[in-house]
C-alpha cells in the first residue's frame, strides 16, 4: 500500500513538473508572466527532478542554468536513494 502511495505522489508530481516546465517555456518565448526559479527547484525537490530534467533536455530550457543542472540531477539521487531504502 505505502508503495503505490508513493508510485501515486511521484506519478502526479511528475505530471505537475512537466507542465509548469512547458508553461515556463512557452511563457519565456510570448513574453508572459514566467514561473518562479524558486518554484521549479521546489517542484524537483518534492519529487519531479526526474521528469524536470528529461523535459528540460528535451524542449532545451533552461540547459545552461547550473542551478538547475546541477541540482536536478542531486535531488533525483536523492530520490532514488530514498525510494530504494
């Protein structure tokens, strides 16, 4: 049960990242109101980092940002690592 609780939580947050993701770089090509860095690093630390990082290589937004590269990728192990204990 807590297995698919957490299948569950993952699955949606991934979902929630990408969007805001494509809506970020939709938003910064039509001059839009853009998301907050603040909020998308907070979306990966609760859990998108994987889904982030595959839809930020895929549209290529936000690629050169080492805040992003860089802990993206430390939250994603994170989350492995602790899916794993």
């Amino acid at each position: 049960m807590v297995l698919y609780l957490i299948f569950i939580y993952i699955a949606v947050l991934w979902i929630i990242s990408a969007f805001v993701t494509v809506y970020d770089k939709i938003a910064a090509k039509r001059d839009w109101q853009r998301t907050p860095e603040k909020v998308l690093l907070w979306l990966g630390a609760l859990g998108g980092a994987g889904m982030m990082l595959f839809v930020m290589k895929v549209i290529h937004h936000k690629t050169r940002k080492n805040k992003f590269m860089i802990t993206l990728p430390i939250f994603l192990v994170v989350h492995i690592l602790l899916v794993a204990l």
